[in-house]
C-alpha cells in the first residue's frame, strides 16, 4: 500500500530524530513530536516563572489553589477517554515499572504464596516481583513460553501454571523483547473464574492497539505513555479496578496518601510534572494521525518486515496473529545466543550502518524486534534487511 501523505519519510519531520538514521527501535524508549517537546518547554517554563501557582496546579483539588479538577485529573480524563474509562480509574506515574511496583506493594502476601508471570516479563518488573517475594516470604514462579509459540499454547502453559497457592499473576499485554500480543482474552476470563488478581503490564499498548480496559476486566492495567503515545518520557499510567482501587497506593507516601487511589499519586512532592501535563499534547497529536489509519500504515509496515526478513532466513517467533506494530525475529546462530552477541548486532547496525534496532536474547535465541512508526518508511525495512546481509546475519552456515 502507498504511505498516507503524511506518513513514512514526511512523518520525519515531526521529530528531532538523526538526519541520517533509520529508526526501528520506538518500542524502547519512543520519540516525542515537536509539538509535545514544546508544549512541554512552555510548561517548565511557566514552572520556573512562579514555582508556587504551578505547584499548586498539582495537588489535589481543595487545596490552596482549587476550583475545579487539578491539572493531573485533567490528563487522566483526556487519557480515559482513549481507554473506554473514566479519569477517577487512572493513577498519573512516571512509568510503568514504578506502577508495577505500587501494585506489588498494594497487595498482602506470606510465605507460600506465589506470584506467576512468564520468562517474557521485562526484567525491571522481574525483578520488582523477585524483590518482594524476598520482603514477604512469597515465590515468583515462571511460566517458560518456549519460541516460536502460538495462542493455544501460551493459554494452555498459563493456566497449567497456576496453583490454589497464586495470589497474583502478571501478564504482558505485549511482550517487550518477543513483541507477542499475548491472547488476554482468552487467559484472563479463567483467571478471573478461579478468582486470581491479575496485573496487565501494557507498557507498549496504548497508543499501539485500540483499548478497552473495562472491557478487559484486569484488576489492574499499566501503560507507557512515552512509547507510542509520543508523550514525553517520565509519563505512564496505572488503571485499577473498583474492586482493588481503595487498597491501591503509590510507592511513594507524601502529604496526600490519606486521599487514596488515584488523587494519592498526583502528587509526591517536588519532581518535574510537565512530563505528565505534556502528555495531553501528546493525546491531540496521536489522534490528528487517525489512528485507524496509522494502524494499518504500521501493520503494512510489519508485513514489509515480516517478508524481507523472513525471506533472508530469519525465523518469526510466533504467528502474525500474535503481533501489532511490532515484531519480533530470531537471527539463527550455531550456538546458544549470549548478550554480548545482542549488543554486537545493536552496535554494528549503529555504527557502520546507522540503523537503530533493538536486539535480545531469550530462551537462547537472538532476537531481533521491529518496530514500525509512522515516521518509519518502506525503504526503511530494505535498508535493514540490507544491513542485515552485508553483516552476515542471520548465521545460516
């Protein structure tokens, strides 16, 4: 399909990003428009002009400047009304793995108990959950989702997994090294039937696929909104549920902890808030795309990639059902992949070929992930499935 005129090489001009790069790696840490940047600038710039009003913008309201619904409320409305919720559901946090980590803290646990995720878990939450196990006397159990995978089996290994002794499973709506979407839709109903909390790490999903979170019915849902929000980085959500919303508090405890969810989150003392207000810039832009149209611009994107690195002799890691804006591939080596071998691939691409792609390594395999933007043209993904031979990967002797 042709790009939408303002899609692909005209997209760039949106952006800040390296004249001379090719960008594949969004998934990571983002892009924030010019637009967003600015509106974030003239936000720290009112910051600086009179610390006290715009400090004040920020508590809860009732407070020394209140009339009307504090600037964090304001951004959690504009951003329930992308997710099919309401703005008193979502905590504003910095990012996801913050969230992660509230929600840990928001739970009881003791010795026995057990909290269930998946060896495609980002490691910060990873650990998160390993740190307080520790404090508790709780376990954190892996469920191996070996590659490639299909939805059957990643259900089937999911719920095999769980014990009358699980008391929290967390879940990726889409995982960040293999790029999977995992078949929430298909686990949670279960879950919920034998009464386990569950927490939906959605880091990479707004902004990337349409969202209903009370459609979904997680007990919490987390997201970035520095990915493909183009908010600015330092922006992220937590939605909880009815249910667990009173016994839901942030990592943080300042002067409004006795508010409870979410007006205990707006705000935890001195720290750069514009990243948050910004991010309402950043909802106006997104939906200028259409983002209908910008999903199909990327999923084409995606079937680009699908075929030119397929046709080279890379491996996909799951079916194409299981993948949105972006997708993962194994680079085939003769040995077990190591993280030293990511980090050549990342850096050789960089160097000597200027694209910037990110590389992984699970279940001993290096992945390679593709992430399709609107920035992100065609001739884009020739460039790197070029790179890619010119270099010799994947290792197919």
């Amino acid at each position: 399909m042709p790009a939408p005129p303002a899609f692909g090489n005209a997209a760039r001009a949106h952006f800040a990003l390296h004249e001379g790069g090719t960008f594949l790696n969004h998934g990571s840490y983002g892009a924030s428009p010019h637009v967003v940047r600015a509106e974030q600038q003239r936000l720290r710039d009112e910051m600086e002009r009179h610390p006290d009003a715009f400090f004040d913008r920020i508590k809860p309201t009732g407070d020394m400047s209140g009339d009307g619904p504090s600037a964090p409320r304001r951004v959690a409305s504009d951003l329930a009304r992308l997710l099919g919720t309401e703005g008193e559901r979502i905590a504003l946090v910095e990012n996801a793995t913050a969230a992660v980590l509230s929600v840990l803290g928001s739970i009881e646990l003791a010795a026995g108990d057990e909290i269930l995720g998946t060896d495609h878990q980002y490691n910060a939450v990873r650990l998160g959950i390993e740190a307080r196990c520790r404090q508790t006397g709780a376990t954190s159990r892996t469920v191996r989702i070996p590659l490639p995978t299909n939805p059957d089996d990643i259900v089937q290994r999911v719920l095999d997994a769980v014990t009358p002794r699980t008391r929290l499973v967390v879940l990726d709506h889409i995982t960040s090294p293999s790029a999977l979407v995992l078949p929430l839709e298909k686990i949670l109903p279960e879950l919920r039937r034998r009464g386990i909390p569950v927490l939906i790490d959605g880091a990479h999903a707004i902004g990337q696929i349409p969202l209903d979170l009370p459609a979904l019915k997680a007990d919490w849902y987390i997201s970035n909104a520095h990915k493909w929000l183009y908010a600015p980085r330092g922006s992220a959500l937590l939605w909880a549920g009815e249910a667990v919303a009173a016994q839901t508090r942030p990592v943080i405890i300042s002067h409004y902890i006795g508010r409870g969810f979410p007006q205990s989150f707006d705000y935890v003392g001195t720290r750069d808030y514009t990243a948050w207000l910004a991010t309402s810039a950043a909802i106006d832009f997104f939906l200028s795309l259409g983002p209908e149209a910008l999903w199909k611009y990327e999923a084409h994107l995606v079937d680009v990639a699908s075929e030119k690195l397929l046709g080279a002799g890379c491996q996909p890691v799951g079916s194409r059902s299981l993948c949105a804006a972006m997708r993962a591939f194994v680079l085939p080596q003769r040995r077990k992949a190591t993280a030293e071998d990511a980090e050549s691939v990342m850096q050789s691409l960089w160097n000597q070929e200027r694209v910037q792609i990110r590389c992984a390594i699970l279940d001993d395999k290096l992945l390679l992930r593709v992430s399709a933007q609107v920035y992100v043209a065609e001739g884009d993904i020739v460039h790197l499935a070029d790179a890619l031979a010119r270099h010799g990967w994947p290792d197919r002797s």
